[in-house]
C-alpha cells in the first residue's frame, strides 16, 4: 500500500513557514530572512519513503495585494487551499487573530484536514500556550493542533507522523528520486533574492526582481550571468553602491551558496536595470512566473 498527497503550507509573512519546509524536506528550497513576503513563489518539495510521497507546498505569507505582483502571491495561496490533501497551517504562538478573514472562513468550511501548527513555543510559558491552544480549538474545531518549534525541530517527527496517517492511497505523482518541481535557474535567482533582502533596507529587496540570463554548466564550473531589476534609477544606484561596493557584496555572497547548492565552482556576472512598472505588467509577470500563461 503506497500513500500520496499535497501538503500545503499556509500562514501569514514570518510565521516560520520556509523554516519549517527546509526542515520537512531536509534540503535548503527556500529562502528564509526576517523580512515579511520573502516567500513569493509556491514552491514543491519532494519528500519520498518506499511507502509514501508526500508533496510539500511552501506559499507566500498572506497578505493584502497593492500590486498585480501579490495578487499572483495570494493566487498560490487560494489554490494551495484547493488542491492539498492536508493543509499545515501555521500560526505564530503570539498571533492574536487571523488576519485575513476570508482565507479564515475557507478553512472553517473545508473538507481538508488541518493541522495547525502553532509555533515559536520556545517564546512563551505553558500557561500561555494552553490558552492559545484553547483559543484556536474554538476558531477551527476540526483542526489537530501541535504545538512546535519550528527553529529548534521540536515537535515535528510527530506532525510528520499525523501527515502520513492522513495521506490517501495514491501511486507517486513524481519520481521518486525528484525534489522539487521548479528548475535550478529558479533557486539561483532565489539565492540572489535572498542576498538583496538580507543587505539592503527599506523598500529595495520588495521592488527587486531577478532573471537568469545565462546558465551554462561546464564540466569544471557553472557560469551564471543575471539581471537584478529596479524600479528607479535612484535604487539602482544604491543597490551597486560606491564603485559597485555593495553589488559585488551581494555577488561573493551569493556566489557562496549557489556553490554550495550545486557543489560546483560558479562563475556569477550580476547587473541591474531599471524596470520601471514589472510589479504591475502582466505579461512580466507571467514571465516571472507569478501569473499563469
């Protein structure tokens, strides 16, 4: 007997969601910074034993879309509602409400099992965490509730364990031995994202898209030319830096990881360009890959 399903994981920006994925699946497919809306992507992650496959979804935090961008972000997140066997939801343990009460009512009417994932417990003394308990048990009756850590791993061999008792029968949807479903291009661009949110402030990493250019595997190195667009010539300007000082940080950096990632020697040419409206242009976001063709 072989169980398969779609594990989608849903919550608002910071609650831990990429931590928890990286986790689950053992392997670093998504960026994770302190920054709200890192996550902009619905990313898949394979997780195989001889008896079971089980598909992992990572979506963007929840959020109230200002451009056509996170109307795309917040389309992952509809239809991770959708098309999962098991929805994790996750909620930091302090979170007083759920803020998008839309998404809230879906989930109060579903026929998907829930398992919501309170997490960050390591914050806070048992008596506030069984009042939390209590408090969700009355907003989701039918959900299973776990309390976890999702930085320290604590608790989640058993959220591992209730998924695989909820998994339906069902032959692999992938081969057993593939761990997502998105290209290597994807996670280089992912890796440079990460970079730009982890040393640039205020409004840059959120205007920022990036494309892969050029991707040529060689026998001895890999050699990647990208494109790191702006939406203002002022924050291109800010984002090089001094004599191209903090664009170069930036590259090393990323260079770094994306050698690790494919443990091969990288060669990393980055560029920025101003692009004006992409936030906002259907046809660059289909290209994106935020909208569907």
């Amino acid at each position: 007997m072989h169980k398969s399903g779609f594990v989608n994981i849903i919550g608002h920006p910071n609650v831990g969601k990429s931590t928890l994925m990286n986790i689950l699946v053992g392997e670093r497919l998504s960026i994770i910074t302190s920054k709200a809306q890192t996550t902009r992507h619905r990313i898949l992650g394979i997780v195989n034993d001889e008896e079971h496959q089980i598909v992992f979804s990572d979506t963007p935090g929840i959020v109230d879309p200002a451009y056509k961008m996170h109307e795309g972000m917040m389309g992952f997140v509809k239809s991770a509602l959708t098309d999962a066997d098991v929805i994790l939801l996750m909620v930091e343990v302090r979170e007083k409400q759920f803020k998008n009460q839309d998404i809230l009512k879906r989930l109060q009417k579903t026929e998907v099992p829930i398992i919501l994932l309170l997490n960050k417990i390591d914050e806070v003394d048992q008596s506030f965490l069984e009042e939390k308990v209590n408090h969700w048990k009355e907003l989701l009756p039918k959900a299973k509730i776990y309390p976890i850590s999702a930085l320290h791993n604590f608790n989640v061999d058993q959220v591992v364990l209730e998924i695989k008792a909820l998994l339906p029968e069902c032959p692999p949807f992938y081969d057993k031995e593939q761990l997502t479903d998105k290209p290597e291009k994807f996670f280089v661009s992912e890796i440079i994202r990460e970079k730009i949110l982890l040393n640039y402030k205020k409004e840059i990493p959120y205007s920022c898209e990036v494309e892969i250019e050029e991707f040529k595997e060689e026998p001895t190195i890999i050699r990647i030319r990208a494109v790191i667009m702006v939406i203002r010539d002022s924050q291109k300007g800010i984002l090089i830096g001094h004599q191209g000082k903090e664009l170069k940080k930036v590259g090393t950096m990323a260079r770094k990881d994306i050698e690790k990632f494919f443990d091969k020697k990288v060669f990393l040419e980055l560029y920025v360009k101003v692009n004006k409206d992409w936030r906002n242009n259907e046809a660059q976001l289909k290209r994106f890959g935020y909208l569907n063709n």
